[in-house]
C-alpha cells in the first residue's frame, strides 16, 4: 500500500504506481485533509429519550427486557 499527502501547486496530479500494481485494480481517494478534519469534529446534535419512542414494538421490548434480566442474573453467579 502506498499512501501519501500532498499540496499541488496546479490542477493537475501526476501518479506513478509500482510495477507490482500494473494491472491490479486501484483505488485512489482524493479528498481535502481539513475537510475530513471538519467532518469528525462536528458534533452531533443532543439526543433526548423521546427521540427514540416508538423504535422497538412491545414484544421486541419485552423481549429485549427479559434477556437484559437474564444477563443481569448471570453477573451475580458464583463460578
């Protein structure tokens, strides 16, 4: 694998590939450094609990309550 950063001074990119890559499919991503930097450092907007009401069915609930009992049970076994 081959990565690298760079910061043209004109329009145009020039790229070299190893001989070992010469017909092989490529992949080659071409993307601003700061505009990625931008995407992961903004937040999220505050979820509130009613954001979620109505998610899960009542049987998905119950179901889902009881294998959380089960799961708590099994913290409180002796091994």
């Amino acid at each position: 694998m081959v990565k690298t950063s760079i910061t043209p001074q004109q329009t145009d990119i020039h790229l070299s590939v190893p001989p070992s890559y010469v017909g092989r499919k490529l992949e080659v991503l071409l993307y601003p450094i700061d505009e990625l930097t931008d995407e992961l450092t903004h937040e999220l907007p505050k979820k509130k609990p009613s954001d979620f009401a109505g998610t899960l069915s009542k049987e998905e609930g119950e179901k889902f309550h009881e294998y959380l009992k089960q799961a708590r049970n099994e913290w409180d076994r002796n091994l």
